[in-house]
C-alpha cells in the first residue's frame, strides 16, 4: 500500500510524538531518520522521516527537507505533513518559512496550512498571536531560548520574515463554521495572492475543523496534534483499515541514563525531581577547559554510580548561564558543545552497559541518536505531552525516550526508565 501521510518533522522529539500519537489511534507507522532508507521499512499508511533540521542553516534544511519529501512521494504518499514546535521555533532567516515554500514548489500546491497549536498543552492561536498558557509567546520563557527565542507573538508577522510568499490568516470566528465556508474563504483569500495560512485554534474542536479542511491538501505544517484528527477521517472515507494496527515494543534491561540538553525550565523541574533520590552531574559549560575533559569527567563520575541505578548527565543550564556560555564560545558554538559532550557520553554510556536512554531536548536526542548509530526506530503509543516510548530496530534494543525539553511530568524520567523494562503491547 502507498502511505497517506508522510511525515517530515525537524526534529526526532517531534517527529516521536506525532508517530506516537497515530500509533495510540491503532495507525501503522514506520519512523526513520534517514531518507535513503524510507523506502525499506515496508508499507505502512504512515512514514516519518525526522532529522535534525531546526536550526541549521536555512539552506541545509531546505535540502535535507527536500530529500525527505522526495523520499515521500516516490513512495506514494498522498499527503505531506511538515511537522515543528508548538511555539514555531524559528528565527527570521527560518527554517518554518523556507522549507515550507519548498514544499509548496515541490508538489505544485498553491496554499498551506501552519497549525502550531496543541490545546492540550496551553499553546493556542488566536488572531494569529501565539499563546504559551495565558501569556503571549513573547512574553514567556520561550523568549529566553538560547536558539530560537521567540520575541515576536504575531505568527503571520514571523512567518512572513522567513518567506518569499505572502501570509494570511485563518480567524477563529471562521474556523468551526464549515469546510464548505473555510474553503471560499481560502480561496477569496488565495485570488488575493496569499499562499500561506496562519490557522487560529484554541480548542481541539478547532483542530478537528482544520484536519476536515485540509485533508486532501497535498502540504499541511504544524504542531503533531492536529494530526490525531487526520486518522478518523481516513477511515470514514475507506483510506484507513477500520481495525487499529496492533504492535509491541520489547522489554529493555540493562543500565537507564538520562541525558539533558534542553534549558527549559521543566527540564530543570525534572532533573530537580530526579535528583530527589538519583544522582546528577552537571556540567557548566562556562568552565570546562575542553569537551574531552568534560567528557572524562563524567565518565569517571558515572562509572561509580551506574551500576547502582539511573543517572543523569546535564548540560542544562539558565539564561544567565546560557548568555555567559554563548558570550565565551559564540551562539553555534556553545550548542555544539553540548551536542557534543553529551553525544559521546551515549556512546560511551552504552559501552558501560546503558540501554535505556531518557533523552531531554530536541537537539540533543538527535545528536544522541545518531551518535548510537540509529536510523530506524519502533514507536509507542503516546502516554501524554512528551511521555512516549520506543526502541531501535536493528541489533541489541535500546529503549529511548526523546523529549522536549518544554514537556513532560516533572517525576516522568525515574517512571518512563521502569516503564521501558516491561514489554507494551499496542
């Protein structure tokens, strides 16, 4: 069978909860990270195809997105769905606004949806202003991000900065009012000359009006939860067996590790929480003489520890931290150094024993990942915001939670480690 949703996420937490998310709805779907091999994993209705794409240079994400779509297609997908954060992590150069005019090059398509929300999580839309919670985007931690800090709450201003087409909105007081409507409105809107759509959504009901509307559109972006709305409209129309796939992951013994990147501030609450009865080691970037060093360090650290139980290796750190940090090595450089620490600390990890990662941070799971070499993954059903499981197809399992750094319970690491030494069963 041709899939009917391919997947491109620009990150592997992402592209793990929006697979996870179709898995918990009874939908096959095969998750890659590597293009070139999308077309070995067989015949599913979904493919994923995440990589890190979210903040390199906008033409690599450009190219790497490119090759994923086309991957998609010469499999049959029907529909392509680019998936990123809820509080459209970007900066003015991209990457949301030129991959997505890719895309629309690509097929043909003239318009697009962009739909970040994710109702669950407090991340709204409304009069196309971004909302975390009660507060403007711009107003709350995420303007801190080290990378992609978000200053700006109007999405059709952010967006418009990275595109070469003109942008528009979707109001919310239109979009429960029909496909039938929402369709004339796309339309009077595109003789206008606009291509990109900014879709306000609050609630999930609101979601449920934009999968009705863009369901036989050939781009749709945003946010994984408006993809949970796709899968019963592919089994009203036939497109979708109406008995739910079953699938298992296998239980994963051996040693649990956590590795935290993210400096958001519920990874912080989590390591907090870990820490109540579990080791953390900390490394500041600000001090470290070199990555090897920082890299010994820890080794030496966990190599007493691990045998006790699960551990955690941090580079999470505060704004304050952060600044200093990128004042001494430069914006990419100090990122890069984490990544890097942090990456071949899982090498090693493993090489002591680790099987279990609980991996906190976008970047840093797909450092992570491909540092172990990984390119096929077996997904879980999704368990909540930033809770869901899954493990390596190929050789010895590894079971691997990849998180954003924004989400989560704050006691989730201890439980999501335990939870990955009993089998589940879909």
């Amino acid at each position: 069978m041709h899939p009917i949703f391919g997947v491109i996420a620009d990150d592997l937490t992402g592209g793990m909860e929006t697979a996870s998310m179709l898995v918990a709805l009874g939908v096959d779907v095969q998750f890659v990270t590597n293009p070139e091999i999308a077309g070995e994993v067989g015949s599913a209705p979904v493919v994923v195809v995440a990589q890190k794409t979210r903040v390199i240079p906008a033409p690599d994400a450009v190219r790497k997105s490119d090759d994923a779509a086309r991957a998609l297609l010469a499999l049959g997908a029907r529909q392509l769905f680019f998936k990123y954060c809820a509080t459209f992590d970007s900066t003015d150069e991209g990457n949301i606004g030129p991959v997505a005019d890719r895309l629309l090059e690509l097929t043909g398509q003239p318009v697009t949806m962009f739909c970040p929300a994710a109702p669950e999580v407090g991340r709204t839309v409304y009069n196309g202003h971004l909302f975390v919670g009660t507060q403007l985007v711009s107003d709350s931690p995420k303007r801190f991000d080290p990378l992609t800090p978000m200053t700006d709450p109007d999405l059709v201003r952010v967006l418009q900065r990275q595109s070469t087409l003109p942008v528009g909105l979707l109001p919310h007081h239109l979009v429960r009012t029909g496909k039938e409507r929402l369709s004339r409105h796309v339309e009077k809107e595109r003789a206008r000359g606009l291509h990109h759509f900014i879709a306000d959504a609050i609630y999930e009901e609101d979601l449920t009006a934009i999968a009705e509307l863009t369901v036989d559109w050939k781009v749709v972006t945003g946010n994984s939860p408006v993809v949970q709305h796709y899968p019963p409209i592919w089994r009203r129309r036939g497109l979708l067996d109406e008995k739910p796939s079953s699938q298992r992951l296998p239980a994963v013994g051996g040693h649990a590790v956590v590795l935290a990147g993210s400096c958001a501030e519920r990874t912080f609450e989590q390591l907090a929480a870990f820490e109540a009865s579990r080791p953390v080691f900390r490394i500041d970037l600000t001090s470290v003489a070199s990555g090897n060093e920082a890299i010994g360090s820890a080794l030496e650290w966990a190599r007493a520890r691990i045998e006790a139980g699960p551990i955690a290796i941090a580079t999470s750190a505060t704004p304050e931290k952060v600044r200093e940090a990128q004042d001494r090595l430069g914006r990419d450089g100090a990122a890069g150094l984490a990544e890097a620490i942090l990456g071949a600390l899982a090498v090693e990890l493993r090489e002591l024993g680790a099987r279990r990662f609980v991996v906190a941070g976008g970047e840093t799971s797909g450092t992570v990942v491909e540092r172990l070499g990984i390119d096929r993954l077996r997904i879980g059903r999704y368990a909540g915001p930033g809770v869901s499981r899954a493990t390596s197809e190929v050789g010895e399992p590894i079971g691997l939670c990849l998180k954003s750094g924004k989400l989560g319970p704050v006691d989730m690491f201890l439980q999501v480690l335990e939870q990955m030494t009993v089998e589940e069963v879909q």
